[in-house]
C-alpha cells in the first residue's frame, strides 16, 4: 500500500519544467502524449524503527562529456511519442521515447538485463505510470547514455517490469536531459542539446 503521503507528489503528463538544467523551451505544437509510462519518482523507502521514511536526492555525481556547441538529434515519430536512439553502456542501442516529463531515465527489466545491470541491490521506489496506477521499480544507475554526440556517465534510472512499459524499452528523461541546455521542436523533430 502506498503511504498516502506519497500520493500528493504524483504526478503524470507531458510538460517542461526547471529542474537542476535549463530548458530553452518547446518549439511547435505540443499535442502528443509522451508515452505509455510516464514515470515521476516519489521517493525510496526504507523502515525506520517501524516508520516507513521517505528519502530522496542523487548519491553518485553524474559527469557530461560532450564538444562545446550544439548537439542536434534527429527525432522519429511514433504514433503519439517523439523517439530517439540512445546508445547504453557503449553496447547497445535502443529507441528511447523522449520524455522531458519523466524524473528519471527509466528502462525494461528485458532492458536492464541485456545491459547486465543487476536490479537485486538498488533502491525500491514508488513511480506512477501514465494510466494512473502505481508501481514499483528499482532505482540504479547506468554508466553510460550517449545521445548523437553527448555522453552522460552514471545517470540515475528507474528499472519498470516490462508489463509496466507496454511496447516501449524506456524512457530519456530528466535524469539526462537535466545535465543540458536543450530544446525539443516538435515541428522539426529534432532534439537540441547545449553543454551547460
């Protein structure tokens, strides 16, 4: 059962917000759903003399690596969600949907396991999906995602079972994208990324 404290931090949708980075803005008409699973992080929980505690923050600091300029990223459609190919740990590349709504990169446990990230140790965390409900995942981190020219190493991401994604991997979202100046046109479909 989810403590109702946690309920009123729940958030679905797609929108651009501040978050640590700076967003420049949007560019075009805004009419899409992001995707299946929109997933905002609540918080860890652990149990503290019998008390369910909330925690949450970043432990690992995250380094970008990237040429000084900017870093244009073509984006696909597909049917209501804007998609880019990501490259995982230097090993493999996936269709990530772009989700600028999403606290956290979030990928497939099928993802998490053809990466070899082993979920048995991170963080239990609450997300809510966007039909509502609300599940369980896994915070971990991923030691590399690099988008067309711009690397990321040790961002924080949330593993969903794969019933949770629907059709999808997962999700690029703030955990990286925060970490630039960037800009999403719809109309172009193309994602603009600035080192900060």
């Amino acid at each position: 059962m989810i403590p109702a404290l946690c309920i009123s931090f729940l958030m679905t949708g797609c929108s651009v917000f501040k978050a640590t980075g700076t967003v420049v803005g949007t560019a075009g008409k805004v009419v899409y759903n992001t995707a299946k699973v929109t997933c905002q992080v609540v918080g860890t929980t652990a149990k503290a003399a019998g008390k369910t505690a909330i925690f949450t923050g970043k432990g690992v600091r995250t380094v970008v690596n990237m040429a000084a300029g900017r870093n244009v990223v073509p984006l696909i459609k597909r049917g209501s969600s804007l998609t880019t190919l990501v490259l995982l740990n230097r090993k493999l590349k996936e269709e990530l949907v772009v989700d600028t709504g999403a606290t956290d990169t979030v990928i497939s446990s099928a993802l998490a396991k053809k990466l070899g990230i082993s979920v048995n140790k991170g963080e239990n965390v609450l997300c809510q999906v966007a039909d509502g409900r609300s599940v369980c995942g896994k915070q971990v981190r991923i030691k590399e995602v690099r988008v067309g020219g711009a690397k990321v190493y040790n961002v924080q991401a949330v593993v969903l079972d794969s019933g949770d994604m629907g059709n999808s991997p997962g999700l690029l979202g703030m955990s990286f994208l925060e970490n630039f100046v960037f800009k999403v046109d719809t109309e172009k479909q193309i994602l603009v990324l600035q080192k900060r």
